[in-house]
C-alpha cells in the first residue's frame, strides 16, 4: 500500500511541471522579440534580415523570447512611434537614422554593426579630374550633386563637411548656377550624382567612397577626390528606451558574440554580408551626437519626411 | 426450329482475335487518352503554380503595406495574364483586398468566407480543379518571414486545355479505330492463314474418305500446319500405294477363289467331258468295222461334232471364269450371265442330285457391271447354294426387275435352295473374310462377293432358315456409269429386300 502510494505522487510530481505548463494561470507569457527595419521594400528587409532576427530569439528564450519578427516600415516618423509604443524592440540603421529616432523615441544606441566587411565608412567629393577644383574650399559658385536627402552617404555626411568647411549651401535647380558666394546642390535619385558629374550636369558629386571604388575603372580614371568625411559606424544598433535592461545585457552579448558562433556568422553574413557586431567607439558617440546636432539644426521639419 | 449455329475456326479465331485487338487497342487508347490529359492539366497547374509564385513575389510587399490600390493593379494585371478567369487577393482575415473589377468601397467590407480562410491557414499551395465549370482555382498563402499576410487566389481557364483534350481524344480515338481495322483485316489474313490449310486438310480427308486418293493438300509452309499438310500428303501417298496393293491382293484373293470354285468342279468337269470323249472312243473303235456304213458315218460325224463342240463350250466358259481379268465395266445382260454359269454348274448339279431351275425376266435392262465379277459373284452363292444341300434338292435361280423405296431401280439376281439353311447366330458373319462352315471352305466367296456387289453400288440380302433353305438375293443397280454407288455393310433380312 505503502508503496503505491509513493509510486502515485512520484508520479505526480514526474508530470506537475506538464500539468502546470498546460494550464492558462501557470503557462509562460509566449513573447516576440521585434526587429524594426525602415525601407521601402518590406518583402527584400525582411528576407535580409529573418534569420538574423530568428537567431536572435532563439538565443533569447531564457528571457522567454519565442519568435523574432520585423516590422518594417517606409518611414522614421512610424518606427519611432511604434519604437515609443513597444511595438519594436530594437532596430539598425546608419548613424541618421540612428540619432534621430534616439531624439524622437529615446532609443538607446547599443552596439555597432558591420556591413559588407566594414566598421566603419566614410564619404567623399568628387570632381573631374580636369576641373579647377582641387579642394571642398573650391566649391564656391560651383554645383555639386547629392543622391536622396535621407542619405547619410551621399548627402548628409557631405554635406556636414561642407558646413564644417563654412561654406553655405543654396539649392539650384538644373541647368541654373550657384551665386558665387554660394555651393549650389541638387539631389539626385540613388547614385544618380556620379552620373550628373560625368555628364556634366554638375560641377561635383558626394557619393561614398565604397561606391566610388566600385566605379567602372574608366569612370574613376576621369574623377578625382576633392574632399573626405569623418568616418561613421556602418550600422549602429539601438533598443527602445524601455526595453527591459536585463533583455538588452542579454541581447547586446548575443549579438557580440555572433560572431564567433558558426550559426551566428551564417546569420551575420545573410544580412548584407555582415562579419561582426562590435561595440561602438567611443569616439562614435561624440561623432553621433555632432551629427545628431547638424540633422536637427539643418533639416528639422524635412525629417519627417524622411 | 433448331437455330443453332456452329461457328468455324475461321470465326472463332477472328473473333478472339479481333476481341483481343479491340480490347489491346482500346486500352492503349484510353491510356494514351489519359496520359495526354494528365499531361495537359499536370503543365496547366506547373503553368498555375508559376504565375501565382509570380502573382506572390508582386503581391507581398503591397500586401504587407495593405496597399489596395496597388493590390487592385496587381490582380488586374494577373486577370489580363492568358487564361486567368479570375485573381483574388485576400489579407490575413481572409477579406478581399484586391480583386480585378470589385469595387474598391467592398474590399474590405467583404466579410471573408471558408475557402479564403483555409486558404491564408494553409501552408500549401491549393490546386482544385473543376471539371464542370473548366476552372483551375489554385490559391497560396503569402507569408514573409514567419508572418502570414494573407493570401492569393487564381481561377484559370480550364476550357482551352480541354478543348485541346477533346481534339487528342478525337485524334487518338480515329488513328485507334484506323489501327483496330487494320488489325482486323491483319486478324483476317492471319486466320486465313491458320485456318486455310486447315480447310484444306478437311477437303482432302473427304476427298480421301470419297475414294479420290489422288487429291493433295500441298500447303508448303514450314511450321506445325506446314507438318501436318506434309504429313497428309504423304499418309495420302501410302494410302494410295496400300490401295493399289490392296487391288492387286484382292485380285489375287478373286481368282483364288475362281481357281478354287473350278477346284470343286473338278470331278463333274471330268465326267462331263469325259462321257463325250467315251462316247467318241466307242464310235472311233467301231469305225474300222462298219467304215461303210453310212448310216453310222453320219451318226459318228453328227455324234463326234456335238461332243466336241459341248467339250469345247464348256472349256471356254471355264477358260472364262478362271482368267485373271482387268476391271472392265460394260453394259451387259444379267441373265446371260445367270445362264452360263448355270450352265457350268449344271453337271455339278446333277452330281449332287440337285434339280437346278432357271427362271430368267425377258423384261431385264441391260447393266453396266463388270461381266467377270458378276460371273465371280454368281458362281460363288450358286455353289454355295448347291452345296449346302445335303442329298436331293432345289435351286432355283431368278432374275427380276425391282425398284427401292420407288425411285432406285435394281436387277435382282435370286438363288433359293432347299438346303440346311443358316444358324441366326452365322448369318452376321458370313460375309466376313475366311468365315466359313464348310470343312474345306476358303472363307473368301462371300466375302469377294460382297465387296464386289458392293463397289457395283449393289448390296446382298439374306433370308435363311434352319432346314428350310436359303435365299441371296443379289441386287445391281441400274443406271449409267458414272453414278456413285451406295457403300455399307450387307443386309440380311431386310425388310426391303426387293422381293
């Protein structure tokens, strides 16, 4: 009697865990962990970047993360609502992006990313190598060609280095010219700008100087740099403000230590050939912060736009 | 009414054939039908499959923004693509959110049914097809990442895929049909070819069986049939030579049995021809003494010519009936026939004390019959007749003119004796080679008799009665040579014996 009586609650106490695991008041909250992702194409941000983001949940289910998703979305202004709302928990982008949703939505940079075997990236001028202009001074009363306003290459980056350089910006529209006192612009589509330079249409081109390597060597042999920005991180990766700490320590070592996992490195390297995931440079933060300062102080009201 | 019909080889092997050459090429037009038709609708849905993998990769990313302006675009375009009877573009409720002429205000008003939602459940692609209506309806879930934003669903047009069918199947079934007639006339030849030498064969048993040893298959073929045609012939070629030995012993058997009947004339032959030659002797010893005697002159003369001549008669009837004759058919008279044996056997007769009397038609048709079998026949049933008779006795021999059953007429040659008769349980058998009851008999007379009888298309009838007598009776029929005659065992007592 004795015994079956011991073999009854071995038993129970064998299954208890399954018991209270099926029972609504005991069973574990199931949670998403979502990634935010702005880009015009939904279908292309979230094939790039699912097996990143289900890599990431898996490593989070101590934390009691089941599923990664992304949410992406066409614009800053919504992913720094849904950033303020919970709705993502985290999210990557250039150093723009970066800094103004961390103003908008509080969001917390938190580690740097590589792209396409790069920490860093930084920009460049171009002229014609047969032009007078030999340095960014030389820009006066001469038009230089950006790609899209949002772009942190090809417009932002330069264009603070012409600001730094003290000189003033007017925009023109094509074929009219830049008073003399002035650096006319005009923005193209993307990598539109190169193109305007070669054919004439301006005087220079900001494009960064990744996309001015890869240039056809005759394209190249007929331009000449004639101003390089700071560098920037690739990618910065930040978290929403209320994210719970202890999901952020957790998800900043996994995503550091990717990696060095071979699962990591295969999930790294689907998302634009990302090798690793390290911490941001201290100078890095000075640098966002001066960037934050110029975005805010030279677009303001265009950046919801963008 | 007895309508049964019995089908030849011919038939039968053309209709198991062409059975078997309907059921062949029906089946392979069936699976030629239906593997044309599997493949048609098998590309259709590989058609299906791609365009609304197609229809996925445009759909998704309007899909995820809900934008149904462009949604509307896409399913217009898909409903423009060639064979699209419909496009539906449902969200993750399951609700329209693009359809190609919908009006926009409805998308999303239109609550969503069953199918729409085990569509976005699935993780499949859904093909149905309906074979009423001609539709293909193929739909799939649009999923990005692990989220499921809705799904698609296109209707294609099945009615050109099975226009095309019904053309295949029409094709198939004429060039089956062409093949099956073909087959049939192939079947035709072929069962010909079996059943020809068969037929052959068959003819040739009849022609043999008919007496026309001379008939040949002469189907050269080198397989069974080829065997066997070769076979008859040469069965054919030893028949005849057996047949032709067969004559020769019989015509050897038939003067035996002459030689034989002559054999037991031979003591009265003796006394009749030596009472003549008694007679001459007595005369010639006398002659020296009564030389001048005309009177005695003449009588010697007279007496001396009408023994000679009696010998001499008698000799040439017997030369007559003991020479080996050739088949030689000809029209001939029975009753002299009748006469002369009985002419021969009339000092036998009188040996044996028989009274031997003669009652001859003067109205008898002349028939065609080999004058020297018939002799054969006559002598053998006159002899028997005459030596069955133990002591005094009669033989009456008659000829007369009858007709069987009205129509076939027949000479009918009669020998009735008042001898012991034969026992009921002989009277089978004594047509039978070597059966005989007499101590120094042959056994063949009657045998000889009969066959000749009866290759004259004639046959013999019996009527016999312990210690009353017995009565052949010979019957030869009358008509031109030519006329087959009737073959079979003889009759004994048969009920139309022509009396």
């Amino acid at each position: 009697m004795g015994a079956a009586v011991t073999f009854v609650v071995f038993c129970l106490f064998l299954y208890l865990p399954h018991f209270l695991g099926s029972s609504p008041l005991f069973a574990a909250e199931e949670k998403l962990i979502v990634f935010g992702r702005i880009q015009d194409d939904p279908v292309r941000a979230v094939r790039d970047r699912q097996e990143f983001v289900d890599y990431i949940a898996k490593k989070l289910a101590r934390q009691g993360y089941s599923e990664g998703r992304i949410l992406v979305v066409g614009k800053m202004r919504p992913l720094a609502r849904a950033l303020r709302e919970g709705k993502v928990d985290f999210f990557h982008d250039s150093v723009v992006p970066t800094v103004v949703l961390s103003r908008w939505a509080g969001a917390i940079p938190i580690v740097r990313q590589w792209k396409y075997g790069e920490a860093e990236y930084d920009s460049v001028i171009l002229a014609k190598k047969n032009s007078r202009i030999g340095g960014v001074a030389d820009l006066k009363g001469k038009t230089i060609g950006f790609d899209e306003p949002h772009s942190t290459s090809a417009h932002i980056l330069p264009r603070m280095l012409l600001v730094e350089n003290e000189l003033k910006l007017a925009p023109v529209t094509l074929p009219g010219r830049a008073k003399q006192d002035e650096v006319g612009f005009v923005h193209g589509a993307d990598g539109n700008a190169i193109h305007m330079l070669v054919t004439d249409a301006v005087d220079a081109a900001a494009t960064s100087t990744r996309e001015f390597k890869e240039l056809r060597p005759e394209i190249q042999d007929r331009l000449k740099i004639v101003g390089r920005t700071r560098s920037v991180p690739r990618l910065v990766i930040s978290v929403r403000k209320d994210l719970d700490p202890k999901v952020v320590k957790a998800l900043k070592e996994i995503m550091l230590n990717m990696d060095k996992d071979p699962d990591g490195k295969v999930a790294l390297k689907k998302q634009q050939r990302t090798t690793k995931i390290d911490e941001i440079p201290p100078g890095s933060f000075q640098l966002l912060r001066d960037i934050e300062k110029f975005v805010f102080s030279h677009f303001g009201k265009q950046l919801d736009s963008w | 009414m007895n309508l049964r019909i019995k089908p030849s080889l011919k038939l039968k092997i053309f209709l198991a054939l062409a059975v078997f050459d309907l059921v062949a090429v029906g089946t392979l037009a069936y699976l030629t039908i239906r593997s044309q038709r599997n493949l048609l609708l098998d590309q259709m849905v590989e058609r299906a499959k791609a365009s609304i993998n197609l229809m996925e990769l445009s759909v998704t990313a309007p899909l995820y923004r809900l934008d149904i302006f462009q949604l509307e675009t896409i399913a217009r375009e898909a409903k423009a693509l060639p064979n699209v009877d419909y496009a539906y573009v449902y969200d993750d409720q399951g609700r329209i959110v693009g359809d190609y002429h919908y009006d926009r205000r409805l998308y999303l008003a239109k609550l969503p049914d069953e199918l729409s939602q085990r569509i976005v459940e699935s993780n499949e692609i859904l093909v149905d097809v309906d074979h009423k209506k001609g539709i293909l309806h193929i739909s799939k879930p649009v999923v990005l990442g692990h989220q499921k934003l809705g799904g698609i669903r296109l209707g294609l047009d099945l009615n050109p895929i099975f226009r095309e069918i019904r053309v295949i199947t029409l094709k198939t079934l004429g060039i089956s049909a062409t093949i099956f007639v073909l087959g049939l006339l192939a079947i035709l030849a072929i069962a010909e070819r079996i059943t020809g030498p068969i037929a052959r064969l068959t003819e040739g048993a009849k022609r043999i069986e008919q007496g026309d040893l001379q008939y040949r298959v002469g189907v050269k073929r080198s397989d069974e049939i080829g065997n066997l045609a070769a076979a008859f012939d040469q069965m054919a070629e030893r028949l005849m030579h057996r047949e032709r030995e067969l004559r020769q012993s019989q015509s050897i058997i038939r003067r035996a049995d002459r030689l034989s009947s002559l054999g037991m004339l031979t003591a009265g032959l003796a006394h009749e021809i030596r009472n003549p030659l008694v007679a001459i002797r007595t005369f010639t010893q006398l002659l020296p003494e009564r030389y001048q005697e005309p009177e005695f002159r003449n009588s010697f003369q007279a007496l001396a010519l009408k023994e000679v001549d009696r010998i001499c008669g008698l000799i040439n009837d017997l030369l007559s009936f003991a020479r080996p004759s050739t088949p030689n058919v000809s029209e001939e008279d029975a009753n002299e026939i009748v006469d002369g044996i009985v002419r021969i056997l009339d000092t036998e007769a009188k040996e044996r004390e028989v009274a031997m009397y003669r009652h001859l038609s003067l109205d008898l048709p002349k028939i065609f019959i080999d004058k020297e079998q018939i002799k054969q026949v006559s002598m053998n049933v006159i002899l028997n007749a005459l030596q069955s008779i133990e002591g005094r006795g009669v033989v009456e021999v008659s000829t007369r003119l009858f007709s069987k059953n009205g129509t076939e007429q027949y000479v009918q040659i009669e020998v009735r004796d008042s001898g012991a008769g034969i026992p009921e349980k002989d009277i089978e058998d004594i047509f039978n080679p070597f059966f005989t009851t007499k101590k120094d008999g042959s056994g063949l007379g009657l045998s000889i008799s009969h066959q000749i009888v009866q290759e004259h298309g004639g046959y013999i009838v019996v009527e016999s009665q312990v210690g009353k007598g017995t009565t052949f009776l010979i019957n030869l029929p009358v008509r031109q040579p030519g006329q087959r005659a009737a073959k079979g065992r003889p009759q004994v007592d048969e009920a139309d014996s022509g009396r």
